[in-house]
C-alpha cells in the first residue's frame, strides 16, 4: 500500500544555530513519504540561506521567504502551502527523532483517529541528546480519550500546543490559525479541531526533543503586550465551548481562569496601568473560579494551588 504524503510545516525566524542539526533529522526520517515546507519568516540572520542550501539536495523541501509577519500567519502560509494528506508543525528550534513519523502514522493510519498526540522530552542542550534519543526504534501505543478535557488540563496529552500533534487534511477543511492572535493561536486551533474528531490517538514513545528556547514570548516572565492575546483566545474557547454539551464547558472554563488569574499576577508584578484590562480580568476570574473549583481534581497540584493564590489576590487586593 503507497504510503500516505505527510506535510512538515516549520516556521522559521532567525534560526540558524538550530537548523544545521534539524533539517538533518527531518531528512532522515524512516518514513519517507513527506514534504518539508520550511517558511522563511524575514530572518535577519543566515536560516533562509541554509534553507536553500538543503532544498538543493532534496526535493522533498519546499522553501518560501516572506517578509516578517509573525508565527500566527506563517503557519496559515505553510498550511496553505502544503499537499500532504496529514499536517505536522515543527518548531525551527526543536528536534524530532528519526522515528517521529513512522511511529504517528503507524498509529494513525486505519485506525479512524483524527488526530495523534505524541511524548516529547524538553531538554536544554537538544543537539546533545540527540545521539541518546533520535536513533531509537520505538513502537507506538495509542488509545482514545476524552482529548477536550486534556487539552484544558496540560500537561495531560500535550495540551494546546502544535507541535506535538499530527493532524488530517480531510478534518483540517477550511480550518485555520486566527490572525487577530499574536500567541495563543494554538491552543484555539487544536482545540477546533478537536472537536471535529471522533477519536483521539496517544504515541506513549519520546519522539520529539522539545528546546527549551528562553528567546519565546511565552517563556519569559516579563511582560509583552502581546501576551494579552492568550485572554482573547480563551475567551474565544470558552464561546465555542458555551454552545457545547456535557463537561466541554466546565473544563474549558476552568482552564480560563488559570490563564487569567496567572496573567493578573504578571501584570501586577510589571506595574501594568491599564486598569480597564485588569479590571476584566478580574470579573472573568468571578465568573470563571466556579468551574476552577469543580474541576479542580483533575489538576495537577501547582494548577491546584492557584485557587490559594487567588484567594489571597482577592485580601491583599490585587
């Protein structure tokens, strides 16, 4: 049976240190029925110039350079882009195993799941543990779950996050990355597409070195304006989850309030102004913290513990 094309989409900005070592690791990957749409999102560095260096040695890789205009919509160009019957996001700063496709579409294909979620391991030095890790021969496991209430309670099955899932075309549709978010955009989009699955799959196996990059948006501690669009997203989650049945909403909402409340103490700590924002965080917080304490046994015990802090945001006035 012909194997079925894969679609790698990586962003890229200024990655030049990391893509010597990835690009290798997508090439020689086991499965060999993919395209490697690699999109040059204005670098200012040496990564569009290694991009094309590589794309003249396999013709599997597609390579687009656009002027700089952020993740959110580079994705939507490499998903627009892309041919292949699944969808996979790689981060141009992590590293996948060699077995990383073999073991997703072996757990995909015939078994009528749409949508596959993988073990990763976040490491500090990847191009170190690549030796350890990325020639593993590892079988995959799968099994179904309720994936809605693991998205909202990460890190249970990968959360929100692209990069460790691997997605149909035929359930993608028209589906894409909403470009009014600058971050965030992620958890919506998977989300959407979740619940257009019937089932959802788990490969068990470590396949993917996560780089733990403190150049992300997301990984520093102080504050970016754009960091504001992780409430807009959620609000965004908690609508479509409003016109849901069963337990979607007492999840989705659970998860707003931890996204909010963290965001208040960033903003209280970075001497934020703007109290008309800090003023609608504080009535989702109201209007949220009761599906927080419902659904607060299903967290893992650092998330527990924000009902404590936000107990004492509420005394000390926050």
């Amino acid at each position: 049976m012909e194997e079925k094309l894969v679609s790698v989409v990586m962003p890229i900005y200024n990655a030049e240190k990391y893509l010597k070592d990835n690009i290798p690791l997508l090439l020689n990957q086991t499965y060999k029925n993919f395209e490697l749409i690699l999109v040059n999102d204005g670098s200012k560095d040496n990564s569009l110039a290694i991009c094309q260096e590589f794309a003249k040695k396999d013709n599997r890789i597609k390579v687009i350079s656009q002027e700089n205009k952020g993740v959110v919509k580079t994705r939507n160009v490499g998903l627009k882009a892309s041919k292949g019957d699944y969808i996979i996001f790689v981060d141009s700063d992590d590293f996948p195993c060699v077995n990383y496709l073999s073991s997703l579409m072996r757990a995909i294909e015939g078994a009528d799941i749409g949508l596959i979620n993988f073990k990763h391991l976040k490491v500090k030095n990847p191009q170190k543990a690549i030796k350890k890790y990325c020639k593993i021969n590892q079988e995959k496991v799968f099994h179904d779950q309720s994936y809605v209430k693991n998205i909202f309670n990460f890190p249970i099955a990968g959360g929100g996050v692209l990069w460790n899932k691997l997605f149909k075309r035929e359930i993608i549709g028209d589906l894409e990355f909403d470009e009014s978010l600058e971050i965030f955009e992620d958890i919506l989009f998977a989300y959407e597409y979740a619940i257009k699955c019937k089932k959802i799959g788990e490969v068990k196996d470590i396949v993917y070195l996560y780089n733990i990059n403190n150049q992300s948006v997301t990984a520093h501690s102080s504050f970016n304006k754009k960091r504001l669009d992780c409430l807009k997203a959620m609000e965004k989650c908690a609508k479509i989850a409003e016109s849901r049945n069963g337990d979607e909403k007492k999840y989705v909402k659970a998860w707003q309030f931890l996204i909010n409340i963290e965001m208040l103490y960033l903003l209280h700590k970075v001497k934020y102004k703007d109290d008309v924002v800090k003023e609608k965080i504080r009535a989702t917080l109201k209007r949220t913290y009761p599906f927080f304490k419902k659904n607060k046994k299903n967290l893992v015990s650092f998330r527990k513990a924000t009902g404590f802090l936000y107990k004492m945001m509420q005394i000390f006035k926050y």
